[in-house]
C-alpha cells in the first residue's frame, strides 16, 4: 500500500483540475444574481408604482393628499380619506395591541407555569400564522354582529348628546367601521408582536434577570427597571414590525371597514384603507386616471410602509424572524 | 513576555543561551521548506520570518503556547487562509522546491496534495463511503472496485476499517467523536497527498481516542510527511520525531524531538517544555 | 424598628403593585388564547357546516347551485407549487450568495436590508407591482402572473432562512472541504446544502404556509376563474380569491362554501405550521 504513495513521480495520478472547477463562477455569478433579483424587485416595486402613477400625482399633486373626494365618474381622484383611514386604524390597532401583547409576552417568560409555556407560546405562534382572509371573514360574519349588539348600539345610546362620546361613537351600528377594523387589526398582530417581545426577552441573558431577583426585586420590578431597558431598542423595533403589518394588512380590514370613500365621522363610521381600496377597486378600474390614482395610492402606502418597517429593522438588527 | 523570565541561570560554558536556535534537517530529507515567512491578519503581523524545513516520512510537531502563531503557520502550508480576505503570506514556503505561495499555484492542486484534518472532527452530512471517497471522486475517474478499494486502504491507514466495514453507508454523523475524527485522516488520506497537516486533531478527544488517533499518526508516516500542532507536549513527545517550538510568532527552536525536551537550547523552549509557563 | 417597619410597608405595596401586574399579564394571554379559541371554533362550526366530499369534487357553482371547490383547490395548489419552485431556487441562491460570497460588503448589507424589508412588506403592493410588470404588458390576468407574485413573497423568507442557517455550519466544514481542493460551489453544493438542509425545508414550509393563504395579491394577477383551468397564461381559480367573493356575495351557498374554504386554508396553514415545529424538535435531539 505505502508503495502505492511513493513519491511524487510516481504517483499513477496527477491532479490538475479538480471535478467542476469550472463552474464555480458560473454558480458564484448565479447567487449573486438571485440576490440582485431581490434588490431588483424592491427597486422595481417603487419605480413601478410611482410610475405607474405618475398621471395621477401630475393631475392632482399635492391636492392629492387633502381631498377626499373619489368620484370615478368624473374622473377626479383624492386620497385623504384612504390614507387617513390607513393611519388612524394602525394607530388605534397598535393602542389596542401594544399592551395585550407585551402582557403576554411577560406573562409567557416570567409568570407561566412550566408545563403550559409551550403550549401557550405556540399557540400564540399559531395565532400568527392564521391568513388574514380568515380573520376577515371572522370579523365580518361572527365578530361584527356580535359588536353591533352589545358595544356599538348600547354605547351609541349612552352617549349624551353635543357629548364628546356623541362624537366619538357616530356612525351605523351595523358593526363595520373604523374600530371593527382595528379590533380586527390588533388581534392580527398581538400575536406577531407578543412572539417577538417574547423571543427578545428570552435573549437576555438568564444571570442578569436572576442577579435582579437576587437583590429582592419583583417580577414587576424585573420587567420594569431590567427586562425592558435591556431590550429596549429592539422592542420598539419589534412594535413597529407589528405596526408595518397593520398599515398593510388589506383582506382582515377590507371585510369589516365598511368600504366608504368619505372621510369617516366617528370610530363606529365606516371607512376605507388605502389596502382595502386598492383591493375592492383595482380589478374593476376602467379609466386609466382611476388605475393611476390607485396606484399612487399604493406608492404612498409603500412609502409609509418602508420608512416604518426600515426603522423596525436598523432598530431590531439583523436575527429577528418574526 | 515579562523581564523576570529573561533571568536564567547562566549555562556551564557561560555564554548567555541564544535566542534561536534552529537544527537544519538534511537536504535530502526536506519535503516542505519554509523560508522567511511572514503573515499578516491585517495588520496585526502574526508570523515573523520563520525558517524550518520539514521533513519527508516523519512527524514534526509545532508546540507553544496559545497565539503563538503555531495554528497560523500551519494554515499557511495549504494557503487555506485564503479563504479570508485581509490574510497574507510573504516568503517562500517551497513543497517540493515549487513555492505554493506564487499566486500562480493551482489551489485545488496544492490541497490535493497537502491535506488537512482539523480540530472539530469535520464529517460530511453523508455516509462514511461518500465521505472518503468524496475527495477521490473530485480527482479521479475511478471505477465502482477500485473507488471502493481507495476507500478501504484509506480507512485501514486511519485505522477505522474494522469498526466501520459494516456500516460504511450510514451516515457518518453517527460514528463516534474519535471515530469521526480518525474517519476525516481516512478522508484526507483517500486523495493520496504528499503532506498531511494535522491542527490539535485530538483536542476534542478522550484519552483512548486520542492513543488511538497517535498510533495512526505514527503508522501514517510511512507515507507522507506529518505537520501536528499540538499544545499537549506529552502528544508531541509521543508522536514527533522532529519538534518546533513557537513563541509568539517566532520560531524559537527546532530540532529532534528528543534533544529538544531533554536538552533545550533556548530559555523560551527550557521554560516551556519544562512546564514553567505555557 | 422603625425601619424594618417602613421595608415591610413599602415591601407590602410592592406586592400589591405586582400582583396586579401578574393578573393583567393573565388577563392578556387569556385574551389572546380566547382570540384563538373563537376563531378556531366559528371555523369549525361554520366550515363543517359547508363542509362535504362535493368540496373536493365539484366546481365552484353559480350562485343558488350547489357546487364545490375542486377547481379553486388546485389551482391554489398549481399556483403555490409554481411560486415555491421559483421562490426556493431565487431564495436559496440569493441566502447562499449572502452567507457565503459576500457576508459583509455594502452591496450584501443592503441587499439583506432590502429582503428584511420584502419579508413584512405589504403583499398587496406585491399584487400591484406584478400587475403592472407582468399583467398590464400581456393585457390580461394569468396563473403565471400570480405565482410570481406569490413567488416574490415567498423568496425573501426561503432567503432569510438559508442565510441564518448557513451561517450556523461551523466554519471548519468549509475549511476541510477547501482542504481537499473542493470547487466552493461542491462545498455549497454537496455539503453545506445538506448540513443545512433541515433549516433551509423548515423555511420553505413556513413560506408555503404563508402564500397559501394571501389572497391580496391574487387579487390583480391570477384574478379568479369559475371553471377548472391549468392554463398558466389564463386567469386561475384559487382557494382565497374564491373566499373573498364567495364570503362577500349575498348568497348562503356561496358564504357556506366560504367558510369551508377558509377552514380547509386555515387548517392546513395550521398543520403546516405544526409540522415546522415537530422537524425543528427532532433537529434539536439529534
């Protein structure tokens, strides 16, 4: 055997080439342009709607952006209410959300008891995984009667007259509307949002949680003064993922806001987002200055959505999945 | 390096103990001749002019303590630092009197060449046949018999023929960790090279294992040239024939392996391998 | 005395404080829980309702006939396997490029930048962007307009997913193969793919488990179909788009029909998801 490995000279073989040397640039040029694709992709997504709605943005300008009117029958397109729409229902999903989710995500690291984490924290999982046409049809045929009867009517009989709540809860108790969506809005997202608090909270380090129960801290005491300062940056970055999700989430809002170009009067009023105006009219638009202010409407959400979802991913860095 | 290890006691002929001192290894043995080599991770400058030849069929082991560029100088025999920008070499290192360092040098058939086992045992996700014969299929157009044939010499030379000839196509994540670690020599071996480097290969191993791994180094010698780099200086008495003592990236000295531990030139290499510091 | 007494005082309302704090983080996962468990419920209670073999045997019916769902199911099937062979082959490469070609340039920082970005951004704009690229140039909606729609949703996580699992191959599996004189793209090829394999598949199927369910990019790019169709440059039926109109229309069978669609989404969503995590526990064991 030995004297198969004699010496170089000898050696029955002389390795030149390793096998497919050849295509590695081939492969190494492949990878590389896969990821261009997707850098491409991103930079096509906003010339193309910009693009796309260039004769919109030339037509109305600025005006764009304070007019509510949308009538495709004359042909005159403004987008104050979509986009209001978008914004105040995110706000008021993430008001809503933002609480119940880091509760949970607490109450998940801190307080459940060992056998339940799991099971909990999965099904929290899961919770995020549900499409949101599912959420829709939820809110729409389950969620929403259910809220005219026992929030929406009662309330709005409650409300004192020339009241601030008289304002607050105008609209049609039919259970669409500005907060339906919300509601709708924030139980889509809690979960994302609680699985990734919860996932940050169990990333600092145990000794440093522990040494503050070493010195007599509480629970509350723990999250308060050490958890949260900890992982501060990131849960913030972590809010405004869940924040990104909410202002363009289209199918959960289109069931249950109530579809109207006005600028809604009350959070029971119906409304429309900038998502859920895009998804009910796009296929159906006829004119083009229609289409084009849609898509206008659509870059204006991408604008929106980029700055926010940019800042949650310099904010939570790169190894956050959710 | 602190002053207060400067102190010696003066030697009998009362000429203070040199700061080097290299043995040459005779012409007609060297296989790898390295010659005033010097590395650079950026610009922390890591091996410093460091000359050794290495012979052909024999053990030569490189000792020292922790960041003395032992690792680094081994990386260099077959330029696997290559793979990380910002790393270079200067000098010569000359296998066989071509200098591997030319940029013209063909990688795939240098490494052929100059195999390399490394710390963490390193199985391919696939059975213990692919593994070995992972290599020889990237060289060599062998037919069924003869593949299986490279790969049986290859197992036996590491010594692993007998416990795995009836499992060689599990997969070879289920041997055990001397196993594993005796299964990537057979893997480097299988490609028949010339110079087989070999960085702490028994660090992670028990101690029968590791006796297990020594003897196959020591039979493996028969056929290549063996570069070890260990800090168990017992490994290095055990195994080598030839040691080099490294000290922050110089090479301090170098010589048999016997003269070195019972007859060290240099204060360093007296300090360490008489175990007062390292 | 005195001080040990203002301690026990102040102790005592710190109690009271975090006892509070412990009921309202309670409160919050029960309510998140009772979320589940309703829409878990109304799904099965109202999808079983429509629920039936004609489902999977009929077409979709015209309103007031009774019908199934056969030709929305596979074409949703048709569109997500399609937008999944392009989505892991642009993923895995694009992943690949990121952890083993370029792991820290400028141009490989903003290229994982802009897929983190893709990962949550609106699928709906996705829809848009496809539109105007791919139906709006061949005047008309197609099956292929929307797998590619479907496909640039699902790409960023298959890459997001190779790259973290790449990353995670410790660094001496490279070296030994570069040991060997291995081609890079053999040790990505033969060696690297395998160990990560397990990752890499456990992100494809979250990816499959998200398309199959987006029903906003449907909308404008493979539209819907009433009629069974495989034509990849024709509109195609498809499981959410049929839920939307279905579940809007005023028809009960149409909104039965809906709801079993959305159960029949939600549920293999669902074990998709648990099957992730089953894989992911027997990877931890091994």
């Amino acid at each position: 055997m030995s004297e198969a490995l004699a010496s170089p000279a000898d050696r029955p073989f002389v390795p030149v080439h390793a096998r497919g040397e050849r295509l590695e640039p081939a492969f190494h040029y492949a990878c590389a342009a896969a990821a261009t694709a997707l850098f491409g992709a991103m930079i096509g997504l906003c010339i193309m709607l910009a693009w796309g709605g260039w004769p919109s943005i030339s037509t109305f300008g600025i005006g764009f952006f304070t007019s509510t009117v949308w009538n495709p029958v004359t042909d005159i397109y403004g987008g104050a209410s979509p986009i209001l729409g978008t914004l105040i229902t995110s706000a008021i999903a993430l008001a809503l959300a933002l609480p119940l989710a880091f509760c949970t995500a607490v109450f998940l690291v801190e307080f459940c008891p060992n056998p339940l984490r799991r099971p909990i924290g999965i099904a929290v999982e899961l919770l995020a995984g549900i499409p949101s046409i599912v959420y829709g049809m939820w809110g729409l045929f389950v969620f929403a009667p259910l809220f005219a009867q026992y929030i929406e009517t009662p309330l709005m009989s409650w409300a004192p007259p020339g009241s601030i709540w008289e304002r607050l809860f105008t609209g049609i108790p039919n259970g669409s509307g500005i907060l339906t969506a919300s509601i709708i809005l924030a139980i889509m997202i809690l979960p994302y949002i609680a699985a990734t608090l919860r996932e940050l909270f169990l990333s600092i380090p145990v000794r440093v949680r522990e040494s503050a129960y070493g010195i007599g801290c509480t629970p509350l005491e723990v999250v308060w003064s050490v958890t949260l300062p900890y992982v501060r940056r990131s849960a913030i970055g972590a809010v405004m993922l869940g924040l990104g999700r909410a202002l363009g989430e289209t199918m959960a809002v289109t069931f249950v806001i109530g579809n109207s170009h006005r600028l809604p009067r009350g959070l029971f009023d119906s409304g429309s987002t900038i998502s859920s105006i895009i998804a009910n009219e796009f296929a159906e638009a006829t004119s083009p200055m229609h289409m084009s202010a849609l898509l206008e409407l659509g870059f204006v959400l991408f604008l929106i959505t980029f700055v926010v979802l940019a800042l949650a991913r310099a904010l939570l860095g790169h190894g956050h999945s959710a | 390096m602190p002053a207060s290890a400067e102190v010696q006691t003066p030697p009998l002929d009362e000429q203070p103990p040199p700061q080097q001192f290299v043995e040459p290894v005779p012409q007609d043995e060297v296989k790898v001749s390295i010659r005033n080599l010097n590395f650079f991770y950026g610009q922390t400058h890591a091996l410093l002019d460091v000359s050794m030849g290495i012979p052909n069929k024999a053990v030569t082991a490189i000792v020292g303590p922790s960041g003395c560029g032992k690792s680094t100088l081994l990386r260099v025999l077959n330029r696997i630092y290559g793979l990380y920008p910002g790393q270079r070499a200067e000098g010569e290192v000359l296998l066989d009197g071509q200098n591997i360092l030319d940029r013209k040098v063909h990688l795939p058939w240098l490494r052929s060449r100059v195999g390399m086992v490394f710390q963490q045992s390193t199985p391919f996700p696939m059975s213990t046949f692919d593994n070995v014969a992972f290599g020889v299929r990237l060289y060599e157009n062998l037919r069924k018999p003869e593949l299986a044939a490279r790969v049986e010499e290859s197992l036996r030379s590491a010594a692993l023929w007998e416990e795995v000839k009836d499992k060689l196509d599990r997969s070879a994540l289920s041997l055990s960790g001397g196993q594993q670690q005796r299964l990537c020599v057979a893997r480097s071996m299988a490609v028949r090279p010339e110079v087989l480097l070999l960085d702490e290969p028994a660090s992670a191993l028990d101690p029968i294992s590791t006796a297990k791994l020594e003897d196959t180094i020591v039979s493996l010698k028969r056929e290549v040239a063996i570069v070890i780099v260990t800090h168990n200086l017992q490994q290095a008495a055990r195994v080598s024939d030839r040691t080099a003592f490294m000290f922050l990236g110089r090479l301090i000295e170098y010589g048999t392996t016997e003269r070195v531990f019972n007859n060290p030139r240099t204060a360093r290499a007296a300090d360490y391998v008489t175990g007062r510091f390292g | 005395m005195s001080a040990a007494t203002a301690i026990f005082d102040r102790s005592g309302r710190r109690r009271v404080y975090n006892g509070v704090f412990v009921l309202l983080c309670m409160l919050a996962t029960a309510i998140a829980l009772v979320a589940l468990a309703a829409i878990l419920f109304s799904l099965l209670r109202n999808g079983f309702g429509g629920f039936g073999l004609s489902v999977f045997t009929e077409d979709t019916p015209p309103p007031g006939a009774s019908g199934g769902l056969r030709n929305a199911i596979l074409g949703s099937v048709l569109l997500c396997f399609a937008a999944m062979i392009a989505a892991v082959i642009l993923g895995m490469l694009a992943g690949t490029w990121l952890a083993e070609y370029s792991r820290d340039g400028w141009y490989s920082r903003t290229v994982r930048f802009v897929n983190d970005v893709l990962l949550s951004a609106p699928s709906i704009l996705v829809g848009l962007f496809v539109y105007v690229i791919a139906v709006r140039p061949l005047h008309g909606f197609s099956a292929l307009a929307g797998a590619l729609a479907l496909a640039l949703i699902a790409a960023p996580i298959v890459t997001r997913a190779t790259e973290d699992v790449l990353r995670l191959q410790p660094r001496t599996l490279r070296e030994s193969g570069v040991g060997l004189g291995t081609p890079f793209w053999i040790i990505i090829w033969r060696i690297l793919w395998k160990a990560a394999a397990g990752g890499i598949i456990t992100g494809a199927l979250l990816a499959f488990a998200r398309i199959s369910g987006e029903t906003a990019p449907l909308l404008f790019t493979a539209l819907n179909n009433q009629f069974f169709s495989v034509n990849l440059l024709r509109p195609i039926a498809n499981l959410p788009v049929t839920i939307f109109n279905f579940a809007l229309s005023p028809y009960e069978d149409w909104q039965k029909l809906a709801w079993a669609g959305a159960l029949l989404i939600a549920f293999a969503v669902l074990a998709i998801n648990v099957l992730v995590r089953i894989l992911a526990m027997r990877g931890k064991h091994v």
